[in-house]
C-alpha cells in the first residue's frame, strides 16, 4: 500500500503517510478483515516476530481508511503497543522499526501540534529500517524519509529539508524502480518544487512503468493503491502541463 502528514507547524506532518483522493469506507471492509487475521495470528503466539509486524502493518493498512480521529488514533496506538516492545526484543528486524514509524505517523495525525514530538522517533526507526533492509516495502524506509523530510517544517521547528527530501526520494526510486509510488513521489515532489528537469524525467519513467505494474501488481491487495495511483498520475500530468506548457 501506497505509503505518504500537516495545523500550524504540525500541519505539514499529516498528509506524509496518507494516499491522495482514496474514498474513506471504499477499502475499509477488505482492510478491516486483514486486521482481523493479523490479530487472530498474534493472538494465537504463530509466527514470533512475524506475526507482530503483520499486525502492525495491519493497523496501519486499516487506519488509513479511519473514519474520525478517534478510530485512527485506537488503531495507530495498537499497532505502536505491538511494534514498540518488538523493536526492543529485535533491534536488527527492519519491519519492526518501520512499521513502528508508520502507525507513529498515524498518531501524528490525530495530534495537530502535538505531531511534532513525535518526528524525531519515526525519523530515528525509519533510518534504522532502511540501514537493516531498503527494499523493505519497496524502499518504504528511504520513500517515507524523503517524504518526512519534504512535508515536515523546516529546521528549527522540525526536520524539514529539500536536500534530504530529494536525495531520499530518489534513492527510493533506484532501490525500486519499477514501484508507482516512487516515481509519483518524485513526480509530485518536482511539481512542488518547481523542477522541470526532474520532473519531465519522471512523467517519462511513470508512462513507460505503468504497463507492466498494472499487470505485477494486481488483486485486491493492490485496488486500493491503484485506486490512489491512478488519481495522482491524473492530476500530475494535467498540473505539469500547465505548469511547465508541455505539449501532448
């Protein structure tokens, strides 16, 4: 699932980790029945440390199509309860210390400026899964630090930064290249910043990937991602033509 926070200076925090345009309750009963399981399995003492991270990855799946912020924050708590202690026990498991990040950044989510504190532990876990594994989830590590550092405040209020934006989110694409997300994330960041160099290089990428992504990644693991996908390329194109008067 695709992976990407923001009132004052929290307010850039809360968009990171959230796919762009998905309908809250269209995915929420699929996602709702991966959670389940995942709990079931950890409930059951199967699989060790797989089943921890399952479910941590579970709540963050679910709490993405949350519908208050209530909901978001009960399953961001779980899924940071079951993650936290797993760290502890297995510092060196890569999935343990992201997935811990992710559901930070859901709490991140429901705080508004009580956001903020939290950056430094999901910037510290998501450094430590991409130096354990950064393939992880498609280079998630190194994507969800080039968008922590893209979309969060500039120093000295966080640890916001355009160089290490740039310099993750690219690192992410050539971890894996053939991942939509990646090259959206690139494609999105050069419209932000007004790249046209970089950006016309991505719509070129994004076009030539497409095809063999809609065929690797499909079933409903993937509708909901494709669903997020298929906007954003949308919206992207028609923005970068405006923007920089490309022709078709």
């Amino acid at each position: 699932m695709a992976t990407h926070y923001s009132g004052t200076a929290a307010a850039a925090l809360l968009l990171l980790l959230t796919p762009h345009g998905l309908g809250q309750t269209n995915f929420a009963g699929y996602f709702e029945t991966r959670l389940q399981q995942a709990r079931a399995r950890f409930q059951a003492g199967t699989n060790g440390a797989d089943a921890a991270w399952q479910l941590g990855r579970a709540c963050f799946d679910r709490a993405e199509f949350s519908t208050n912020d209530t909901q978001r924050a009960a399953l961001a708590i779980e899924g940071v309860g079951v993650c936290r202690p797993l760290v502890a026990r297995e510092p060196r498991l890569a999935a343990a210390h992201y997935y811990l990040s992710m559901n930070l950044g859901q709490l991140a989510r429901t705080k508004m400026l009580g956001a903020l504190p939290l950056v430094d532990e999901m910037e510290r876990h998501f450094k430590l899964a991409a130096a354990l594994d950064p393939k992880l989830d498609h280079a998630g590590p190194e994507r969800c630090l080039g968008l922590l550092y893209r979309d969060a405040p500039g120093w000295p209020a966080s640890v916001g930064s355009k160089a290490k934006a740039r310099a993750h989110l690219v690192k992410a694409a050539e971890i894996a290249p053939e991942f939509p997300e990646n090259r959206l994330n690139l494609l999105e960041s050069a419209l932000k910043w007004n790249d046209r160099k970089l950006g016309v290089a991505e719509l070129k990428s994004m076009g030539e990937l497409l095809p063999s992504a809609r065929t690797n990644l499909t079933g409903a693991a993937w509708d909901a991602a494709w669903a997020d996908w298929s906007g954003r390329w949308d919206a992207a194109r028609v923005k970068a033509k405006s923007l920089w008067k490309l022709k078709d």
